[in-house]
C-alpha cells in the first residue's frame, strides 16, 4: 500500500513522511534489520494510546451530551478496545501497510488483533505529532460517527456475557454456563466452537478464534434470541436495546 493512499484514507498529508513509515514498522521488522538502524513503531504507539483516548472521549462528549459518566465511558472503552481499533486498522488497510518481520508474517502477524491494534495507535500517534490534536480529532471522529451515531435508545451494555448474566439475574434465573464443544486447529490458528446454556437448555453456539471470543459471539446470538428486533448492535463488542414496545 502507498503512503500516499494511507494518507488520503487518515485524511492527512504528512510533512514528515519518515513518521508515519515509522509508525507502520512493527518491532519484528525493525529487529531484522538493526544494522541499518531502523526504528520501531513502540514508542508512537505509547503516544497514540492515550491520544486514542482523549480524541474517543472528546468525541462522545459531543455526540452524546445527556448521558451520564458512566454511560459515555461505557462507550469510550468499547471504541479503543483492542477489538475496535483492529477493526478500524482494517477499515484504513493498516494491515496491508504495516511492515513485519519475516516470522511475524508467516504466523500471521497481518491478522493479529493486538498488531493491528498497535498499528493504528501508532498511526494516531505519528498524526498527532505531525498534525496537532485537531486532525486527530477531525480523523477519529470521521471514522466513529459510522458506527455511533445520535441516538433516541435508552439502554446501553458493551459485554454480551455480561449483559446475558445480568439480563438472568434480574428475572431470578440462574447464570448462564459455557461448554467448548470443538477445539481445532494448531495452536496459532485455533478454532473454538462454544456453546451457551441456561441450565439444560441450549440458548445459542457460535465459533471464535479464540475461547473468549467464542464465548461473547455465544452471548450475542443468545440476546439478539431474546430481545429480537429491539437489539441493534453497534460495534463487535457493543449494543443497545429499545426500550420502548
């Protein structure tokens, strides 16, 4: 991928364009080649985590006005989970862009989450420094607003385990359990299929990648059973439920 394609995806032309090759070079690949003294993208990435954070939070204070503390950090720990910034890495092709070192790339280092994750903190990191804080604010917005958009819901949970337990506890009922029923694959590229009961009952099965991914896919599909057409998920890792009939 061309720099110059990232850019206009970021939305952000680069001064230095040395930052943001920088931010796009992975630890693997920069330890392969140490003589030429390449540097990695791990202290970019330390800056971008906490401007990821600020710019999200920022954000949702805007979007959301009416909602309590505690609701708007609900929404701004879903938005920089590792999870959603991996998505939002492959939603800018940061997994085509980044450099890895030759065994990275054969364990496939391009689909890891924490990678991809990683990637995009640094790139957030290298715009800040070269852009200011207002194009990070103006490019994170832009790519939040798709998936958070103002809404007239009242109710809001960023776990799908978490919710299906507490949806249970409030009808008395007693906590759902989760059996892995197949286990496949080597040990980098296991598959997991989990399956979600309320006592005998089977409420839902779903596949992962790993156990606990499995497990909240489970937990979705078992709410999205339950509550129908009043669900409408907003991100991998989030929902919100319509209260009104």
């Amino acid at each position: 991928m061309k720099l110059e394609d990232l850019e206009k995806k970021i939305g952000h032309v680069f001064k230095d364009k040395a930052l943001l090759e920088k931010a796009l070079t992975h630890s693997s690949y920069a330890y392969e080649r140490a003589a030429d003294k390449v540097a990695d993208n791990e202290l970019l990435e330390f800056l971008g985590d906490s401007v990821v954070g600020l710019a999200a939070a920022d954000f949702f204070y805007s979007v959301y006005p009416n909602l309590t503390e505690g609701e708007l950090s609900k929404f701004k720990s879903t938005a920089t989970s590792t999870l959603s910034l991996s998505e939002l890495a492959k939603k800018l092709k940061l997994d085509k862009a980044i450099l890895l070192g030759r065994g990275e790339e054969k364990s496939g280092g391009r689909k890891k989450k924490t990678i991809l994750a990683d990637v995009f903190e640094a790139v957030v990191g290298a715009v800040y420094i070269d852009g200011g804080f207002e194009t990070v604010k103006a490019f994170i917005s832009r790519l939040l607003s798709s998936s958070f958009k103002p809404i007239r819901r009242d109710f809001f949970i960023n776990n799908y385990k978490s919710a299906l337990q507490e949806m249970f506890q409030k009808s008395d009922l007693p906590s759902p359990t989760y059996e892995t029923l197949t286990e496949k694959g080597p040990a980098h590229k296991k598959t997991f299929v989990v399956e979600v009961r309320l006592g005998d009952r089977s409420l839902a099965k779903a596949k992962g990648l790993s156990r606990k991914s499995a497990e909240q896919q489970a937990a979705q599909k078992a709410l999205k059973t339950i509550l129908g057409r009043k669900m409408k998920v907003l991100t991998p890792e989030s929902f919100i439920v319509d209260k009104k009939p």
